[in-house]
C-alpha cells in the first residue's frame, strides 16, 4: 500500500499542474465542468449515464474497468445493444484487476487526485474491493463519492434492483399500462433520471466543497426516483380518496382531445386541444365552424363531458388526411400536436439533425450510430463529440503514466495482466 506522504504528494503535484491535457476532437478548455476528474466504476445505464453527462459538460471521467475483458456492458446484444455506445463516450478507459493490491494501490493513487467518484456496483462490493468511502475520503478529503444504488438508506438497501423492478414496485408500470395490464417504460427511464439526480447532488457536493473543503458521501436510487415521479399521483389519491386510474386504459382527461389518432396512410398522430382557443381554431381550420356555435361545445368543460360524441368527430376528420398533410396543417394552428413516431424515425429527424444535435458513434458491434447527445443549450458550449466510447483499457498506459509510473512499471503491471494496455 502507498504512504499517506506519497499519496499527499501526489495530489499536491495534480492541483498544482492542473487536469492533463486531453487529445480530442475539441478541447475541454473552455467546457463549465473543465479541470474536474471523475472515477467512474460502472456498468449498464444508471452509472454510465452520469459519468457521460459530466464527460460531456467537460469533465475528465476515467472509466474503471475490470481486466482484461471490460464492462460487461461492452458485450451485451438485442435490446441492450445500445447501452454501451450510447452512455460512455467523452470518457477514457483504465482497465485493471481491483482484486489484486497492485491493483489497489494504483485506484487509490487515482483518488487522492479525483474530485469525484461514481459507483452503481452491487451493494458493499467496493468496500470488498477496498474503494470504499471511509478508505478513499481518508486518502482524499475532498472527494466526492457517489454510490447509485437500488435503494436508499433504510430496510430495503440491501436489495439489488434493475429499472424493471422499481417500475413495477413504485407504481410506474401500473400508471403506464391499461388496467390490469402493467407495463414498463419503454426506455430505461428510472436508470437516466436517477443518473441526473446524481449529477444534481454531485455539483451541489461540489459547490459546498468550496465553503467547507471537505467531500462527502452522496446517494441516488431507482426506487425513490420511481417514487418521486408517483408525486403527483400520490398527492391526487389522497387529495380525492381515490386511487388513481391507469394511463394506459380509457382517459377521462381534463381536457377536450388529448388523444391519438389515425391519419388516412394508416399512421398515427397525437392531438392536444386543451384551450377553447384550440377548439376554435382546429374546427375553423378544418371546416367545421358549426362546431364553434354548437352549445355543448362553449367552453373546456363541456366538451369534456360531450368526449363521446366529439371524439369520433374528431377522429371522423383527422382520417380524411395523411400524416404529412396534418403535421403541414397543425404546425400553424398553434396546438399541441406529435407524429407518433418510433425510435427509427428519430434518426433522420430534421430537428434533430439542426445544429448536429445527433452525434455519430462508435459502436462495439461495429460501424457507427446515431445518438442524441444532451438535451441543453449553454452558452455557445458545443457539448459533442470529443473522444470515441473507449476500447478497453485504451488509456490506461495514458493515465499511468500521469500517475508518474515509468514505463517498466506498467509493463510490469500487463505483463502480470493486473492492467490491461488497449
């Protein structure tokens, strides 16, 4: 194990020579998150979906991976293909056996110089390993430590839990499917939003940091993100004493048309007229102005007690025209409208398309893809594109060599096979 002096000098070294210069597409220099280095051990979604966030803000994440093959992740197939290339790039790859206390002592170098590290492996597994954090906050005071985990403290944290799991326990599946009928998300929702709640905490962490110079331990879960998105629900069943209907099954609304519904081509478009300005000038648009005059029509709230009678008429002329005449005709009437559109669509999408909102990525089956790369605005940041996802282990001769480790040294090291050279 290395000296606390060794560790202290080390760090000392880092703060004052800054985060090393990255080799990329686009310089981070100029990025809000620029200078911060992140230790990433994770694996699937909820993890690598923080790490990327804060990679793309221009952070210098480090994914730690197990030696020699990887994150597992790399290797999964069908609906999880896309897990690996679509949340881990602008990282860099350090491949090595934790197991091994050369292992060891190398990941505690690397805290004593982080600002953060994240973590979604099973529970206790890092303390196994000896990346815990009562053992790296006591090799660097100032990290900061995220664990995302199934749940948070309390009789269920020993649990594992996957996105399918606290979809079905806090209420998600049961909302989005029709009665009877619980059905998942079909995207890996819980995992992504408890990834940005941990990215929330963890810039909060940083920015309280600044006052008291300490670090500290931070959480986030899938079951209490689950929970957080019941809210609403929750407060309506205690509110009215009556639990909440399904989405999923007939919707009574609180709103005239909030609907789908089929165009002439056979496909699907989605219609909102919540106002009575909506209802106006939809029926003026499409020649129907007796509708306007009609008495069981004035106002939202009679139209929504007439639902079955206006929804067939409703839906009577939306089927007179194909989806492209209707996105045509809706994009100027000022209400909210959608195509019904799948994840395929999306990649030819023009919006998306603008201002090279879509990134081509690298992918480990071979060839690239399309993926959207963060949802913001900032400032004129152009948060793209600045490394690949890694190959495993692609920086690890890279980042030992920050760590001051000769050449001999890490030769060493793939030689015993406790690091992986990509």
């Amino acid at each position: 194990m290395i000296s606390k002096a060794d560790i202290e000098k080390m760090s000392s070294t880092y703060r004052q020579a800054g985060a090393p210069a990255i080799s990329a597409q686009t310089s981070t220099a100029s990025l809000p998150l620029a200078g911060i280095r992140i230790m990433e051990f994770s694996h699937m979604v909820m993890g690598p979906s923080a790490g990327m966030i804060l990679a793309d803000l221009g952070a210098d994440v480090i994914k730690i991976e197990p030696a020699p093959d990887g994150d597992p992740t790399r290797r999964l197939k069908d609906v999880a293909v896309g897990f690996f290339p679509t949340y881990n790039r602008n990282k860099r790859s350090l491949a090595i056996d934790l197991k091994a206390p050369e292992g060891c002592a190398v990941v505690q170098k690397l805290a004593a110089q982080a600002d953060i590290l994240i973590e979604n492996y099973s529970p206790r597994t890092m303390d196994r390993l000896g990346c815990g954090y009562e053992e790296l906050s006591g090799i660097n005071p100032r990290l900061v430590y995220c664990s995302l985990k199934g749940f948070l403290s309390g009789p269920y944290e020993h649990r594992m839990a996957l996105d399918e799991v606290v979809q079905y326990m806090g209420g998600l599946a049961y909302m989005t499917g029709p009665p009877g009928e619980p059905r998942r998300a079909g995207a890996s929702v819980i995992d992504i939003m408890g990834g940005m709640f941990a990215v929330i905490a963890i810039q909060a962490a940083l920015r309280e940091r600044e006052r008291s110079g300490r670090g500290q331990l931070i959480k986030s879960a899938l079951f209490e993100t689950t929970a957080f998105l019941m809210g609403q629900h929750m407060v309506r069943a205690q509110v009215t004493g009556v639990s909440p209907a399904p989405t999923g099954g007939k919707r009574a609304g609180v709103w005239t048309i909030y609907d789908p519904f089929e165009t002439a081509d056979g496909k699907k478009i989605f219609l909102g007229i919540i106002s009575d300005n909506h209802w106006r000038r939809f029926c003026e648009k499409f020649g129907r102005p007796d509708l306007v005059s009609d008495p069981r029509y004035n106002t939202n709230a009679d139209r929504v007690k007439e639902r079955d009678t206006i929804l067939p008429l409703v839906s009577g002329i939306i089927a007179r025209y194909t989806q492209a005449e209707l996105i045509e005709l809706l994009d100027h009437l000022g209400c909210p409208f959608a195509p019904v559109a799948t994840p395929s669509d999306l990649i030819e999408d023009p919006h998306l398309n603008a201002n090279g909102r879509l990134l081509d990525v690298e992918t480990p089956a071979g060839g690239n893809a399309k993926i959207p790369r963060l949802p913001l605005e900032m400032n004129g940041h152009a948060l793209g594109l600045r490394r690949q996802p890694a190959t495993v282990g692609q920086h690890t001769a890279e980042i030992l060599t920050e760590l001051g480790l000769t050449r001999t040294d890490i030769d060493d090291l793939c030689e015993r096979n406790i690091v992986r050279c990509g």
